[in-house]
C-alpha cells in the first residue's frame, strides 16, 4: 500500500492555499457577474495572438458537443461563434462514463467534439473514442506550455494528437458558507451526524472511486479485489449522508442552491460561479487526504460529421483570451504560459505557475484501473461496484 | 377464409403487420437479448444464460426489485383505493358537477407526466410549497427535510399519476351497474355500508384488479420518477436497467433484469387474482350487471 | 353522506392537479429561484426560452413526430377498427389484445425493446425511430375510441345501405362516416397530444435530437431555473388543449348521436339503452343520405 504520489498542493502552505481558495470563490462569483455585465471582451479576428491562417477550410455551421456543462466554454466564444456562423448544440453529462458510452452507442456517431481527462486516455485509445489530430491542424498548439504540449498523455508516439488540453484543475469539497460555519478539514468530515442527508453526490463513477482510494491511502489504477471492497464500503457510507446522487454537477448545484444539501462529495470549482448566479456563495476546499488533479483535453470522436469546425473551435480555446476567460469562469489553470499574467492574482494564486514541471511529476494525477489485469481489478470492476454502490 | 369476411382480413391487416413488426417481434428481440453474450453496447451471438445467472446471485439486483414491488405495490393500493372514492363519488352522488369532475379527472390523465414529476420537487422542496405552509402557519419551526428524495416522493408523484387512472377505469364499471341489485339489497335490510361490501364491491372487483395490475406494473418499472425524486434511498430497478443499457452497456444483464422485473410483477398480481377471487371480490360467472 | 363525499372528491381533485398548478405559477416566478417566496409575475423565462434555439428546435421535432405518427396511427387504427367491428375475424380477440401491449407494458420495456430490436437491424436512432415508436404507442388509444365510437352506432344503418347497392366504400363514408367523425377527430387530437407528451419511451430511441419532453429533461439536469417551468408550461398547453378538444369532441357526438358516447379516457356510458330502431327506419335514412348524391 503505497502513499499517493502527491496531493494536489506540495510545496505550499496548506492554510494559504485554503485561504486563497476562499478569497478566488467570492471573487469569482463576482467576476462572473462582472464579466456578464461587461460583455465579451474578445475579439477573435484582431487578436494578434489567435493563429492566423488556421489552413483555413471553410467552417461554419454547427458542432455538436457531448461532455460535462462548462467545457463548452459558449460565453467565452460567443463572438468567435457569431463570426464565423457555428452554433455550438451541447448535450451535458453526468459522469465521465456518459462521454464515451454516448459516442459508442448507436445512433453516438453525430458526436463532434468532447472531452475527457487524462486519466482516460489510454482507454480511450482503445475504444476508439477519439481521433488522431494532425498539431497542424490546431495552430495554437504551439503555444502551449511544454508540459502540456509535450505530455505523453495525449500524444502519440507519431506526434499526433487524441486529445488537445485546454484546462486543468482539482476536485475540491464544495460548501455553503452560510450553512457550515468552518470549512470541513478531512473528507471523513462529511460523515460527521451533522451533515446526515445533507451532502451532495454526483454520478461520476471515476471521481468517486479515485477519491475514495485517496482516502483509504490507495493507488487506483492497482487495488486489489479486497480494497475495492472497501472503496465500494467507504463510498456507500458517504451515499448514507446523501441527500441523493446527483445526475449531473448541474443538479447538485441545484441541491446546495435550494440549501437540500450543505456541502458536497467529488465537488468542482464551477460549481461556486455557477451557484453565486443565483445569490448562494459556495467556497471550494482541499481537505487533507488530497483529491485528484485533472487535466481535460478536448477530442474529436472518428468520423465526426464537423471535424472542421470542431479543430477550428479548439484552436479558438487555445487562444490567450479564451484561456484567461475559462480560468476565470471554471476556476481553473491554464495551459499557455502568456495567459498566467493576465490572470487576476486570485486565480493565478490557484496554481502553483513557478515550477509547473516538478508540480506535474508530483501531482495526483491518476489512470483510470486497466481494462484487462490478472492482479488488480479492472475497469469493469469499478463500474460494477458503483452499480452496487448506487442500489444499496 | 369465409368470403364476407375477407374485408375484414384485409382491413385489418395494417394493424397486424403493425403488431407483429413493432410490438411482437422488438419484444422477442428483447427477449433474445437477455440470454445472448454481451459486448459494448451491443451483443455477441452466443447464447448464455450468464445474465440471469447474475440477476438470481447478486443481491445488488434483488435489494432494487424488492424496494420496486414496495414502491408498485403502495402505489396501486394508494391509487386504487383515492380512484375508488372519486369514482364512486361521480358515479352516485355528484349531481350536477357530475361531468365537471369527470373531464376534470379525464384531463388530468392526460396532463403531462415528466413535468408533473419534476413539480413535486417544488412542492417538497425545503423552501417548497407544502414547507413554507406549515411555517407560515406555526406548525413547525424548521422546514421538513423528510419530505423529498426518498421512496416516499416517489409514491406520492406516482400515485399522483395514477389515481385518475384508475378512477376512471372504476368509474366506467360503476356506471354500468344496474342500480336494481343495490336496491335489492337494500330492500333486503343491508345498509350502505353493507350493500357496498356485498353488492357494488364485488360487481366492480374486476375493474378494481384490473386498475391495480395496471398502476403496479406502470409504477415498479419507472424509471424517471425515482431519479428525480428518490434520492440517495428511492433508488428502483428501471433506474439499474436504464444504466446497464445507456451507461455501463452491458445490454444482456439489462434485458433480464428487464423481464425480471416484469415476471415478478406478473406474479404480485396473480397472487393479488388470487386473493380477490377467495375474498369473493371476483364473483364467478358471467355478468350479471 | 352526500356533503363530506364531495369534499372528499375535490380535494382528491386539487390534489390531481397541485402538480400542474405548482409548475404553471412558478413559471412566472421573476427571480431564479424555485422556491417560495413568489416574487412575480414576469414574463421573463418565456421570453428566454422563445429565444433558445434548442428549445424551438425540440418543439418543431415534437410537432413533426407527433403529426406523423398520428396520421399513420388514424389510418391503421380506423381501419382495423372498422375491420373488427364489423367483421368476424378469426384473430379478432387476439388482434385486440395485442394491440393494446403497448401501452399496458411499462415504458421501460417498450423502450427497451424497440432499441434492442432497432439496434438488432442495423437502424440507428434517429427521429424516425422515435415517429415509429410513438406510432406503435398511439395506436391503442385511437383503436379504443374509434372502436367506442363504433359501437356507439347502429350496424343496420351501414347494412341497410350496402342492402340498397351501395359498396362498401359508399357505404362507409355515407352513412357510418358521418356520425363517426368526431370519434375519429377525437381520436387524432387525442393521439396528437399523447406523442407530445410521450417520454419513457422517447428517451430510448432517440439520438442525438429532442422532442420537447427530452429537452426539458436535459434542462433539469442543469443550474434550474424557472425556464423550464416556462417550456413545461408550453407543454401542458399543448397537451391539455388536446385533451380537452378530445374530450368535448365526444360530448358533441354525444349529443348528436343521441346517445351516450364514450372515448377511453372518458367512459360516459350510461345503461340507458338505445331507443329500439323502427323497422323501416334504417332504409330511410340509408335512402335519405344515398338520394342526396341523386338529388
């Protein structure tokens, strides 16, 4: 049973970084309202720093996107949207799952454009979820902080791409300031008599299973049929405390909105900005056992009907605006080192910018279990389990 | 084939290619799934009978179907009984607001079903309708968090869907009752109470079975309301059937939950014919009304 | 007994329709939130939905399915029911029971099964899949209330017609059409509602578009706000606006039949029995309706 490679924060201060958390979820709140108000400021054309000459097929149309609300980034790129004649039709998922059972299913393949994180990416590359993307194709490529651009995440050995990364960030505890007086320390908090029915679960098979590993001091992608069962026991006594298991990111917001629930399991970020629309302020903490980082990456399913609108409307992500744009908006990092300047202090406080590289080395950054083992379960075990989690 | 009724053969003949392309075969379809080999998404053609192996060992299944019965169960005594009162009400005692309550009820069968599921979470919510009542009114001090994301919920919402349901179903029985045989037995010295138990009761016993096989199977099946309104206890099979087939693709497993969740609900009812029929609630004979 | 029964009939009735009135006033709720205090009324949420382009796309989808399986359900349905009635057929029984499977089956099942069996052919779900699945959902109902509006009419009239050489065409469309017609219209609007408001089966056939049930599912998945209050609103309209078209389409042919007429959601029949047809009756109506086409 080894330690988990790292939690999300090494080399900082825990309560500093707990502090700053709570400062960027107000002020995010705020700056969404703000950035709401003050309109759009990009300008996709006569941005100097958008490439130019994006091999230029004709685009315009629509893109069809699958994957977690948010990650279409449609504020962002309304303009751009407007300028070049897209209209982004976005179906919103629950659970990582529903991404790629939706491609694979019948009828999946009018799919343009999802994401995924990397912890998938094997997987994906053996389900044929995702196609390969010339860096020709998506220009802005270039721009990219090494470790992003050269990660062996979503590359491949020929150079091309499953998978352009655009965003970054952590699984944190969500809650509601006015209803828990103090930030909840450990995740076992939430198994505490008072937060009885009143936290928030989503139906995420992966973050659960990952988080509740960190918990138990496990590694997930190799547990044993042993420690998933107690994985499986952990995680039935958090849906104890659960108001219920929520469909989506979205609907649990609507539960810490209408004060049914209090604080949440496996929470995001987003969440904070999304809820602050609506008058409730959300801070989202690290508590000490860790959570997982995350790096999302969009993709292209194989023969998707816009592939070219779909590369162009990632290249548009990948540009300077749209990057600061959606760490504001999803409190996340970014993936250009030009933009970490243009973040407001709170969000560029997030992340530690100074030593991206070693903070990647350390970072929790998880596989998925495998899809065959002879020693550790499998992927096939994880879903199983979670069936077994959410009938008990 | 008698040569009048060849019309009638012929007529009728979109319907049984209908029937039997869209109904009968996709149900054999469905059938043949839960015993073949599963894939993706998407099935193997090798028959194993592994999936319902897997449907009688784990208990996983077996806790969701248990709490489904419960749920159909209550339900259709909840509707059967509500939908009895209203019907009898219209049938004999409503007078003038007599067709004014019948197109209400018969309108609200048809009033929408997903969006009225989703409405109880107004209603039950903690700044809901029914909470912010019983505040107002000093009854309690804190809201009621009991009230929604539980199996409960689902029954209320479900039953709310039915009772129309199965008042008209009773209605239309009741109305064709021959107030002769009430009479007789009133002639005879019963009184209301008892005319109803010996005479009006077993006369409409067959609607009442019929209402009730209806809202149980409809109810122990659903798949939405307990997604909406179940929480983290209310969970029920559709919900585990819906997964298997849109989220963890294992289509075999889900067809046989399917079919078993439809066999154990065909025998709650047989069991309930049975009941009515000893309790003398299904007379036997021919219809003597 | 009369007064306390009432009371409880009523309230069994506000009960029934506290969900539908819930919905429609917070619709006009003004700020975000589903919850009381109301602070309205405002017309802001239709307005925001009339502007979604997803949400005018799920209604026009509606609107197409639920015309086209409504128009094949009328023919097939009418059809057989004419077939049925008037015909002894040796599959009859049997015809009518499995015509009705569709919709005594949970939606789970029939969802199910139509993906399973689209899958099997190699069809993909599309919105073509979802018109023949709601075709095949629809059919029961228009079969019962054309078949109730049948058996509402004297046979004889039809035969009395056929007796004077007219064929069965004529026949039909002159003397049974006539009086069936508001059965049928009934019928059609009643299914034309029913398609609208169709879901557990939808959602399995379906790809990647909407009807408008499947739309504001996908809402309730989001941040919710009172604009699906708003799109559920639209919804019942449409729906209770068929339903109560339906239903005063059989009090109309109620009226001028004579008597009682029933449709499946409505079984008005009374045991007043049919007047008792004069002998010559029959031929001179049959005579009246066929010399208006000599005269």
């Amino acid at each position: 049973m080894s330690k988990p490679h790292g939690i999300l924060v090494r080399n900082y201060d825990r309560r500093a970084f707990l502090r700053q958390m709570g400062i960027m979820a107000a002020a995010v709140g705020s700056g969404a309202t703000l950035l709401g108000a003050c309109g759009n400021g990009s300008n996709g054309g006569n941005d100097p720093t958008t490439a130019n000459g994006t091999a230029a097929p004709a685009i315009g149309g629509t893109i069809n996107y699958h994957s977690w609300e948010g990650y279409d980034l449609l504020d962002a790129t309304a303009d751009w949207q407007q300028e070049h004649g897209i209209e982004i039709r976005s179906s919103y998922v629950g659970g990582h799952d529903d991404i790629h059972t939706r491609v694979l299913s019948p009828g999946g393949g009018d799919i343009d454009l999802i994401t995924y994180y990397h912890g998938y990416a094997d997987r994906y590359r053996e389900l044929n979820v995702v196609s390969p993307i010339d860096p020709g194709e998506v220009p802005n490529l270039e721009h990219l902080m090494p470790v992003f651009r050269d990660g062996e995440w979503f590359r491949n050995d020929d150079g091309n791409y499953v998978g352009i990364p655009f965003t970054w960030g952590g699984i944190c505890l969500n809650y509601r300031t006015d209803e828990v007086p103090q930030a909840p320390q450990r995740w076992t908090d939430l198994l505490e008599p008072e937060f009885e029915g009143r936290i928030a679960m989503v139906d995420d098979l992966n973050g659960n299973v990952v988080l509740a590993a960190l918990i138990l001091g496990y590694e997930p992608e190799r547990m044993t049929t042993g420690q998933l069962q107690e994985v499986q026991d952990l995680l039935i006594q958090f849906k104890r405390q659960a108001v219920a298991i929520s469909p989506s990111f979205g609907d649990m917001n609507n539960l810490l909105i209408s004060g049914e629930a209090v604080a949440a399991f496996m929470g995001w970020s987003a969440l904070n900005v999304w809820a602050a629309e609506q008058d409730v302020e959300l801070e989202c903490v690290i508590p000490e056992e860790g959570s997982l980082t995350f790096v999302d990456a969009y993709a292209i399913p194989p023969n998707a009907p816009n592939r070219e609108n779909a590369l162009a409307f990632i290249n548009e992500t990948l540009s300077l605006e749209v990057q600061v744009e959606q760490a504001e908006y999803l409190s996340a990092g970014v993936v250009r080192e030009d933009a970490i300047d243009q973040l407001p202090d709170e969000v560029r406080g997030l992340y530690p910018y100074d030593d991206m590289d070693s903070f990647f080395e350390q970072a929790a950054l998880y596989n998925v279990a495998p899809s065959e083992s002879d020693e550790y379960v499998t992927y096939e075990d994880w879903t199983q389990m979670w069936q077994a989690v959410k009938a008990a | 084939m008698n040569a009048s009724n060849r019309p009638g053969y012929a007529l009728t003949a979109p319907l049984v290619g209908v029937v039997l392309l869209l109904v009968v075969a996709p149900l054999a379809v469905f059938l043949l799934y839960s015993v073949l080999t599963p894939q993706p998404f998407s099935v193997q053609w090798s028959p194993t009978f592994d999936s319902y192996r897997r449907v009688a060992g784990e208990r996983v299944w077996w806790n969701l179907i248990a709490g489904s019965v419960q749920v159909g169960f209550i339900t259709a005594v909840v509707s059967v009984v509500l939908g009895y009162v209203l019907a009898h009400h219209i049938a004999f005692h409503a007078g003038r607001s007599k067709f004014l309550l019948l197109g209400l009820t018969a309108i609200s069968i048809l009033g929408g079903y997903l969006v009225r599921v989703y409405a109880w979470r107004t209603i039950l919510g903690t700044h809901g309708v029914v909470n912010t009542a019983l505040l107002r009114l000093g009854l309690i001090d804190e809201p009621l968090r009991w009230l929604l994301f539980n199996r409960w919920a689902v029954i209320v919402a479900l039953a709310n869907i039915f009772v129309p349901f199965a008042a008209i179903v009773i209605y239309a029985r009741l109305a064709n009752l021959q107030p002769e045989h009430v009479q007789a037995a009133r002639d005879l010295g019963a009184n209301a109470r008892g005319a109803f138990r010996l005479v009006t009761l077993p006369l409409s016993g067959r609607a009442v079975f019929l209402a009730f096989a209806f809202v149980f199977l409809l109810s122990a099946a659903d798949y939405v309301t307990p997604q909406l309104l179940g929480g983290a206890t209310g969970a029920m099979i559709g919900v585990a059937v819906q997964d298997q087939f849109q989220r963890v693709g294992n289509w075999p497993l889900g067809a046989a939950l399917g079919f078993t969740i439809f066999a154990v609900s065909a025998v709650c009812i047989a069991g309930l014919w049975l009941v009515m029929r000893v309790a003398g609630l299904l007379p036997r004979g021919g219809r003597h009304a | 007994m009369r007064r306390p029964g009432g009371l409880l009939a009523w309230g069994l009735i506000a009960f029934l329709y506290l969900p539908v009135i819930t919905l429609v006033v917070f619709a006009f709720q003004e700020s975000p939130r589903l919850g009381l205090p109301f602070d309205g009324p405002s017309l802001r949420w239709f307005e925001a939905i009339w502007n979604d382009a997803g949400f005018r796309r799920a209604l026009w989808a509606s609107v197409r399915i639920a015309t086209a399986s409504c128009s094949v359900a009328l023919v097939v349905a009418t059809l057989a029911a004419l077939g049925l009635r008037r015909y002894r057929l040796r599959y009859g029984s049997a015809l009518s029971v499995a015509a009705v499977v569709p919709i005594a089956l949970p939606g789970l099942l029939v969802g199910l099964a139509l993906l399973t069996y689209f899958s099997s052919v190699g069809m993909r779900p599309s919105l073509t899949t979802v018109v023949i699945a709601h075709t095949i959902y629809v059919t029961p109902y228009v079969l019962m209330v054309v078949t109730s509006g049948l058996e509402q009419l004297d046979p004889s009239i039809e035969e009395a017609a056929r007796d004077l050489g007219a064929s069965p065409w004529q026949a039909f469309w002159r003397s049974t059409f006539p009086l069936l017609w508001p059965a049928i219209l009934g019928a059609a609007v009643l299914a034309f509602a029913l398609s609208f408001d169709e879901f557990l089966i939808t959602l399995f056939v379906i790809g990647g578009d909407s009807t408008l049930p499947v739309f504001i599912w996908s809402r309730m998945r989001r941040t919710i706000d009172p604009s699906v209050n708003a799109v559920a609103t639209g919804l019942l309209t449409i729906v209770i606006t068929g339903a109560v078209t339906a239903l005063s389409l059989a009090l109309m042919a109620r009226r001028r039949t004579g008597v009682s007429y029933a449709d499946d959601a409505d079984s008005t029949a009374t045991a007043v029995p049919l007047a008792p047809a004069q002998p010559g009756e029959p031929v001179r109506v049959a005579a009246g309706v066929l010399g208006s086409e000599n005269g």
